[in-house]
C-alpha cells in the first residue's frame, strides 16, 4: 500500500503500521523531519508544507492520514484566552479543507485527526475517540485504552510509545511523538 502520513512527528502513528508499505513522510520541522529519519530510514521523508503536500500529491497514494496542528481548535486555546494566558486566535481551517478535499475528490482511503474543539465541529466526525475527532471514509472501530502519557515528561513517554529520545534536543518541541 502507498501510504502519505502527513505532519508525521518522529512517527508515532506510523510505528504501528509495520514495513510493508511504501510510506512518504511529510514534516515540517527538519529537526523532527531528521529524528523521524533515525526511526523509519526505509520510508520517505519530504520537509515540507503538509497541507500544500496534500493538494499536490493526494492522488497518488492509497491511505492518507492527516492530523493537522491543533492548537487553534483545543479546548485548552479557550480556557487559556479566558484566563489571559493567550491571545485569540482565528481557527486554522487547513483541517476543514483537507476534509472536503480527501472527501470529494481523494479515491483512496483516509483519515484526518484532531482535537475535539472548543466549538460544534463544522463537518462532524466519523467516530470520536477519547480526546480526539477522526473523520474518515471508512469505518473506524471504537476502542478504549488507558491514556498513560504525561504531557511534559519526555523520558515517561519514552517508555509508553517505545521511542529512545534522550539523544535528541527536544527542550521546544511540542508535538513531538506525531501521535494520534
């Protein structure tokens, strides 16, 4: 299967797709694009703009998965407005048009992760699961597992997604295990 894993992290989703597949990797930062190289040499790896990755090449592959950045739609950018921690943001809407792009035009599979937002989503998902919204177009199973992570304890998540870290600066990264 030709795979497009977009906004890829150092991989956390694709750990669990195995090697049989022809995976391009599409990540932003060169840092994290060269972390994700270490792990998964066999796939890949474009630096890039994701979303305009997406417009291009969208036809070419058999699944797609997408998790565009979230901070704009958490529920955490609302609370943090209210207490005066941030500033308001508009939502990014790159999540929305990949949505209606891989929907109305994409003959692939895929799936688009995001957080569940502050706001009643504008398109509504296909299944929600624990924290997050996955619109797709195919079934997804509904599962319940335990959320072990602790958000800023990187050597934790080390031992919880399998990923050796402590070799890598990682001090500013906030999304870096590419997870969900």
């Amino acid at each position: 299967m030709k795979i497009l894993n977009l906004y890829a992290g150092i991989g956390g989703n694709r750990k669990l797709w195995g090697n049989n597949h022809e995976i391009t990797a599409v990540e932003y930062d060169p840092e994290i694009a060269k972390i994700y190289n270490d792990f998964f040499p066999q796939d890949k790896i474009i630096v890039d703009d994701a979303h305009q990755y997406l417009l291009k090449n969208y036809k070419y592959y058999d699944f797609i998965w997408s998790s565009p950045p979230c901070p704009t739609h958490s529920k955490i950018r609302q609370c943090g407005v209210y207490s005066g921690q941030y500033d308001a943001k508009y939502p990014e809407m790159d999540l929305y048009q990949q949505i209606i792009l891989l929907k109305y035009f994409n003959k692939g599979f895929y799936v688009i992760e995001n957080v569940i937002p502050y706001y009643k989503p504008l398109i509504p998902p296909s299944i929600e699961l624990h924290r997050h919204y996955f619109w797709s177009n195919f079934p997804i199973e509904k599962k319940y597992f335990k959320d072990d992570r602790k958000h800023n304890d990187i050597k934790t998540n080390d031992s919880i997604y399998g990923f050796e870290l402590k070799n890598y600066d990682y001090k500013e990264k906030k999304n870096y295990y590419g997870i969900w």
